[in-house]
C-alpha cells in the first residue's frame, strides 16, 4: 500500500494522522478528568496537545468553548488528509489515498493477532 505513493505524502499523512489521535485522546481524557487531574497519561497527552493548540488559536472559531477546541482541530485535521493530501497526487487518487496510516495500523494489529493465534495453537 505505502509503494503506491511517495514517501513524503505517506509520511505527511502518519505525521497528521499522530496529531489527530493526540487530539482525540486529549478530547476524551478531558471529558472524564479534570483539568487538575495528576494522571500520568493526562499530563503527557495535554503537555503533547497544547502546542497544537496554541498553534491553531487564530483559525480556531471563538464561539467555540474551551473543551471543544481538541476534537474540533482534530477534524480540520481529517479535512487536510482527506481532501487535501489526495489532491497532491492528481484527483483520481481521491478515494485511494484515504486512510493510509489506519490501515496499515489494522494490518499489524491483525498480523499480530494472527501470530497469537498460530502459536497459542488454535487451528488457525
């Protein structure tokens, strides 16, 4: 799959991709904990989340309310690799480009389960 493309566009897109997974995660740790919270993985991610943040303060909308603000640039995010990183290659790669990191994320999650199986012996 990544050989279809440049390297450049597949590393664009896993670099977007890392970004948007930090921001989600950000967004869900937010609705369970508080800004407070002294839970590592908390602390980690919005250290790791409020660069972009801040970065992203003059596109961002000020109608929108403080706790929001991650899942909204994680969308503008999935905009960019869906719409705009395919246009880099020409219009008939719009549907084929689309979600090259997941992909290859549900590749080694399979591959890795299907080891598991292989050698815990289970007849697959």
């Amino acid at each position: 799959m990544i050989n279809n493309f440049p390297i450049w566009l597949v590393a664009l897109d896993y670099f977007l991709a890392c970004l948007m997974v930090i921001l989600l995660i950000n967004f869900i740790l937010n609705l369970f904990l508080s800004e407070a919270s002294n839970f590592i993985l908390y602390r980690f991610i919005t250290k790791l989340a409020n660069p972009i943040i801040n970065i992203t303060n003059k596109i961002t909308p000020s109608f929108i309310v403080r706790p929001l603000i991650p899942i909204y640039i994680a969308w503008l995010i999935f905009m960019i690799r869906i719409y705009l990183l395919p246009l880099f290659l020409g219009y008939s790669y719009m549907g084929k480009f689309a979600f090259v990191f997941e992909k290859d994320l549900i590749t080694q999650v399979k591959s890795i389960f299907l080891n598991i199986a292989i050698n815990l012996n289970y007849g697959m």
